[in-house]
C-alpha cells in the first residue's frame, strides 16, 4: 500500500493543538542534551523479546513456596520475554503469577521504563498497578512523574496525577501536568485530561483534552503555528491544520489572520498513486481591506489556485500538467511575504504527454498557456501560447561505421491576440558521428533544417507562409591528457576545439514565437544555434577552443578542483539578428573562464568570469565562496556578481553558533551599483537542551517598483511538544547550493535590474 510521506514527524491535537518537534542534536546545530538512561533495569535480548515466556530469577537469597508466594531479597531480577522487574525484594505468587513490590523497585519493557516505590503486576495478561513513580518513554524520549500507572493487558497505559515533559533529566524547563494521561500503543496516541502546559514553572495554557503522538505515524492535527508582522500585512498569524484522509492522501487548511488586509482560507492537498503523484492548493481572501482602503471602493477578493501532477499512463507513457491563477496581477507583491514571489512575472497552465520507446523515439505533445501577473507588461509582451506542441525525437539505435541517424520534427500552433499567429513545422534530419577512444574523440553533425510557416495577421504585402532550409554542419575533437601528481592525485588536461558552419539565409519575413538569445557564457562556445527556439538559425563561420584541467582524488573520484577556459573565433560577422538585438561582429569573443574549487572537505568556490580582450575589462563576474559544517549547524554563503554597466551586488548569508546556548543569523543583499539594499535579515536564537527562543528581522523588495517592507519575527519552540512562531531557518533561502545569491526561485520570466526591479520581457515570451 502506497504512503504518504509525513508532513512532520506527528501533529497533536488539543481542542487545538500542536505539532511535535523533534530533539534538538549536534547535526542542527542545536544545544547537545543528556538523555535518560533507557537502559536502566533492561538487559533484554533478541533471544527473549516477547518469545520466551519462560520466568527468570536472580536474587541473594530467595525462600519459595509451591503454589504460595516466594520471598525474593537481595538484588533481585526477575524476567519474563520482554519485561524485567529489578527490586531489593520481592513477592511472587506462583499460581497467579502475581509479583508483589513494596520497596523501590524500576519495571521495564521496550515501551515503558517505570521507577515505583510500590508495584504490583500480572505476567499472565501483563497488567498491573504502580504507585509514586518516575517513568521513561524510551520511544519517545520522554519522561515524567506519577502518582499512580495502571498496565492493563492490552498494551495501554493510564497515568494519574501525573506529568510530562521530553526535556533531559536535569531540567524541567517545560512540562505538561494532568489529572490523567492515557497512553495507547496500539494507535500510537497519548491522550491528557485537565491538561496545563507550564514553561519556566509558570502556566501559559490550559486545555480539558489533548492529544498526542507517542509513535511517529502521520495522523491529524494542528502543525506549527507562525506568527509575524509586517507594514504589508499587518499582524501576520497562521495556524495549519494536517489532516490525515488516507494513507496515499492528504491535506492542510490552513486560516491565515492579516490585521490590515483580514481572515484568508488556504486548503492545500496531496495525493500519491501508483501511477503517480500531485498536489493542489488554493488561497482565498474575502475583500482586503487593505486594498479597499487604498482603493476606494468595496474591496477585492484575493485567491491563488495551483495544481500539479506527474504520473505514468503506461510504462511509456507520462503526463505532467501544471496550472496555476492568481485572481488579480499584485497578488504576489500583496500577500505573497518574499523577494522570489514579489518578482513573478508569469503562472504556467499546460499539459505535457510523453510517449517514450527506449533507445529509439519519443513524442510528446504540449498545450501551454501563460497567466501574466506582472502590470507593468503590455499586451503584446505575453508569451503565445502553445494549442499544441507536438515533438518528435529519434535516434537509430545501431550505428554503421561509428555514425547514427536522427531525426527531430516539430508542430506548433503558436496563438496570441492582437498579434502575428500561425503554425510552425520544423524539420530536422541528421546524421551523427562519433569515434571515441580513451585518450581522445572526435565527434561531427550534420542536419538539413527546413521550418515552414502558416500565418494569420501578417500586415499587408508581406508573405504568410514563409518557409527557410539550410544545412548546419558542426564538428569537434579532444584529447584527454592525465598525469599523477606528488600527492597520488590525478590531474587532467583536456583540450578540445569546436567548429561551426551555417550558411546565410534571410529570416526577416519570419515571425518571433518562441526564441530569444541567451547569455554569452561557456556552453555557449560550443552551441549549434546562437538563440534558442526554431524562428531563428543563425549563420555561422566559428572556431571555438577551449582547455579543461581537473584534479582527482583518487580514493573517492570526486573533482577536488576544476578550471576551464575558452574563447570563440566568428570567421566572418553573422547576419541574422532578432529585433532590438544586434548580431555580434567577427573575430574573437570575450573570453570565458570557470573555476571550481573544493578548498577543503567543508569550503567550496566557483567562480566565472568573461573578460574582454578589447577592452582589457571583465564584462561579467560571478564568485560565490561556501563554508558547511552541518555537523554543528555551521553555514556561510558569500557571492559577488558584476555585470558591467548593468548591475553588481553582494549577498552573504551566515547562520553560525556563538556559543553552546547561542546562534545568529543573518542575511544582507546589496546593490553596489545602486547603493541600495534589496534584502536584509537578522535573527538570534537561544536555545537549551529541551526549549529555544528565536527573533529575527527582515526587510526586503516587495514589489516591481522595487518598495521595501519588513517584518519581525518570533518562535518559541518546546521541544518534543511543539514550535509557536516563525524561525528564522523559513526566512532563509534553501541551502541548495543551486544559485550563487542564495535562492530566489524558479521564476518564469524574472527579468531584474541593478536596484531589484522588473524590467520588461522581450516580445518572444519567457
């Protein structure tokens, strides 16, 4: 039976109630606690969990009577299975199998650790009673005092007069004290009655019934709740609610309180199949206030719809589909609380089907459409949509004297108002050749490209149904180089030369649907097509070199350091151009450079540069230097990146231990070119063995404008039991490693100057 993934390790109920957080240790950089001894009186084996029924006794000195009751004394041990009674005397009657303890006497089995001052027990049906006790949640690493525990047969436990808490053994920092706790194993649930939950000795909640978990199944509940403040919102309040519908499904409300802009509902669900998996959400804030007030009139209704599914419909065949819609275009810069979602510019709805016959073809077809939420895009900047794509990818499976055939084709009806429309058909044969030895490769293409077009709204005199064939013929080799250096690292050399040849053909007649020119960077020296897309193939006469070197540790294979350097020759200046961009002139481009180096087991740096011979300056600069040391919750991200007469900026990201008790955080995003902050943050936590206390400030880009707000933000967390607040650990970006400053999202069409604010996209679409 398939299951979901747990949200969080459990979720408690009260008539609200919590989630469960998990232990602080050394990997979170958390305070390290002592743990209680769960070992004390258990000396059980795998040979006597619960299979051997068989009793047996260590004592001094033991006076037995058949079929009454024996006197046990003197470091007494009696086991029976899984259960062990450790004791300086003991009764034990035989008939009813009935041990009797009126001295300090510790009863373990793998669910619970009692120390009791009198205790008696059955071990025919494993019930029993104790009275002034010390227990042990070994499971759960939790403990706590009792007046009275009743054992009955069937696994459950009652606590009377009773208290818990899964702080160490040296601190009762919280604790939580009922007139009756119930624990049942069975449904992995503890259940308090008259239940207050104290902190530093002093009640901060009382509750008539609570839940909570005692095992890690998944199980409704409420989660964490988070609290903040902004000048955006106002008083920011959150408090999920998990809901536990089926083993393969999910979901989460989640009611969201904003003082300025007032109460939204959020509903977000999971579901996993055999033949895949998906997830929806949708967002819905009645008449913002704020907006109201700003506005004038009777307010606006705010909502955020999103779903996303992957799955397979047969062993070849998959579907993807993804949808989303805002209700209005400064969603996202209104309520969407971050730098990354402030700067969408575009909500995807499309659906993909891919069909995929192993080493040989795959089709796939595309409907694609594209919600625009940035309002300062005119009409004619949205991107086209696709109603349909259809693909068609193949490759001979054999090859006939090192050479393969190919084919890739392509239909797409490209759909836009007020706007050039038509279908495209792109065809692409070719033939492909590789010769691979150890030492070196050489590897060529050549493709016959034909794309012929079907439009509507072309203006007057110029043709509708355009079509463009031209061969592109590239070829390229490399030698691999290796030697073993002092230490008995391997060090690589590996050159490599590319060349490029395109003839002219004029492509002026020919609509924009789908390309654009990317940045100059290193795999673009050795790229078939100066743009992306298939309305433009530009002509080519190019050489590109480029030299790779890489050291190896020999024990793991990893690359300790790699460096690679190249620069492209147009023998003559290419002539195809999209509007606005001009094409580059002959002769030798900047030069591009990649450095990747693993300092040490914990620092790492990239760097990449593209610097102008020309000029005798860098155009462009990125540097990012990494420190991890998870063990003891240690990061720093410091990044640096220059384009010239564009942007440059910094961000350094630091999240560090002070001491044992202490930790900071912080963030600080900056525009040297503008002198301008776009994002900073700071937060400081204490923490102890069993409870944290964490603030935090950010201030950051809320919109397209490029205006500031911040916020403040608090966390309590009583660990084991439940995290009030927002951490700064969900204020700061994922620790990916994927983007040099730190995150910032996948966003379609994020287009950002040096002071942090969208610009317009280009009329191709994203």
């Amino acid at each position: 039976m398939l299951r979901l993934r747990p949200l969080l390790p459990a979720a408690l109920w009260l008539s609200a109630s919590f989630c469960v957080a998990p232990m602080a240790s050394a990997a979170d950089g958390g305070a390290v606690c002592a743990q209680p001894d769960y070992s004390v009186g258990q000396r059980t084996t795998s040979d006597n969990l619960g299979l051997d029924q068989k009793i047996t006794v260590e004592a001094d000195s033991v006076n037995m009577t058949r079929g009454g009751i024996s006197q046990l004394l003197g470091g007494v041990t009696l086991r029976q299975g899984d259960k062990e009674f450790s004791a300086d005397s003991l009764d034990f009657e035989d008939a009813e199998q009935r041990v009797t303890v009126n001295t300090d006497s510790v009863f373990s089995n793998p669910q619970l650790i009692i120390h009791s001052e009198r205790a008696t027990f059955s071990l025919v049906d494993n019930s029993g009673e104790f009275s002034g006790t010390d227990y042990v949640l070994p499971t759960r690493s939790a403990r706590g005092t009792s007046d009275r525990i009743q054992v009955s047969e069937d696994g459950h436990a009652a606590l009377f007069g009773t208290a818990y808490t899964t702080c160490a053994p040296d601190s009762n920092a919280w604790y939580i004290e009922a007139s009756k706790i119930s624990l049942d194993r069975e449904e992995g649930l503890g259940t308090a009655r008259n239940a207050r939950l104290r902190f530093g000795g002093v009640p901060i909640l009382y509750v008539p019934w609570m839940q909570f978990p005692i095992d890690d199944r998944r199980r409704s509940g409420l989660l964490v709740p988070m609290a903040g403040e902004s000048s955006n919102t106002g008083f920011d309040f959150r408090w999920p609610v998990y809901l536990n519908l089926g083993p393969n499904y999910d979901a989460t409300v989640t009611p969201r309180y904003m003082s300025r802009r007032g109460l939204q509902m959020g509903v977000a669900g999971r579901y996993l199949l055999h033949g895949g998996e998906g997830a929806v959400s949708y967002d819905y804030l009645n008449d913002d206030q704020a907006y109201r007030d700003a506005n004038g009139d009777s307010g606006h209704d705010r909502s955020l719809l999103r779903f996303d599914h992957l799955g397979l419909l047969s062993d070849r065949m998959g579907l993807e589909v993804t949808f989303a819609e805002a209700s209005d275009p400064r969603y996202f810069e209104d309520l969407g609380g971050s730098f990354a979602s402030s700067s969408t510019v575009y909500l995807e709805r499309s659906a993909r089907l891919t069909y995929q016959a192993p080493g040989s073809y795959r089709i796939q077809a595309l409907v694609q459409n594209f919600q625009t939420i940035d309002n300062g895009l005119v009409a004619v900047d949205d991107p086209y949509k696709r109603l349909p794509q259809v693909k068609f990818d193949s490759l001979s499976r054999n090859s006939f004297l090192d050479t393969r055939a190919g084919l890739n084709a392509e239909y797409v009806s490209f759909q836009r108002e007020r706007s050039i429309e038509g279908q495209r058909f792109d065809f692409q044969p070719f033939l492909r050749f590789l010769h691979d030895e150890n030492a070196w490769y050489v590897t060529s293409q050549a493709d016959w490209h034909y794309t012929s077009y079907m439009l509507t709204g072309t203006e007057t005199g110029a043709p509708d149904q355009p079509t463009r064939s031209l061969p592109v013929v590239s070829a390229e080799s490399g030698l691999r180089f290796e030697r073993i250096t002092g230490k008995g690292a391997i060090q690589t050399l590996e050159p490599r030369v590319f060349a490029l040849y395109v003839p002219y053909e004029n492509q002026d007649d020919i609509p924009i649907f789908d390309t654009g020119e990317p940045d100059f960077d290193f795999t673009q020296l050795f790229a078939r097509n100066r743009f992306y897309g298939e309305d433009r193939i530009a002509d080519a006469s190019n050489v590109a070199g480029a030299l790779t070197t890489r050291l190896i540790d020999p024990e793991t294979g990893e690359a300790r350091w790699t460096a690679s350097f190249g620069q492209l020759y147009r023998i003559d200046s290419p002539r195809v151009e999209i509007p606005g961009i001009e094409a580059p002139e002959r002769g030798a481009t900047d030069f591009i450079g990649e450095v990747s180096y693993s300092l040490m087991q914990r620092w790492s740096a990239v760097l990449t540069s593209q610097w102008s011979p020309e000029e005798s300056e860098l155009e462009r600069t990125n540097l990012a230097l990494r420190y991890r040391d998870p063990e003891h919750g240690k990061r720093l991200d410091l990044a640096y990146r220059d384009r010239r007469g564009l942007l440059e900026q910094t961000d350094a990201i630091v999240t560090w231990p002070v001491s044992s008790n202490w930790r900071v955080a912080g963030r600080m995003r900056y525009s040297l070119r503008d002198n301008k902050t776009l994002e900073h943050f700071a937060g400081l936590t204490y923490e102890t063995c069993c409870w944290a206390i964490s603030g935090a400030y950010r201030r950051y880009i809320v919109n397209t404008d490029g205006d500031l707000d911040s916020g403040i933000y608090f966390q309590l967390e009583l660990k084991g039991l439940t995290r009030i607040g927002t951490g700064f650990n969900a204020l700061l970006p994922r620790d990916d490693g994927d983007d040099d400053f730190g995150g910032g999202g996948a966003v379609i069409g994020n287009r950002l100057d040096s002071g942090g604010r969208l610009n317009g996209s280009s009329s191709g679409g994203p």
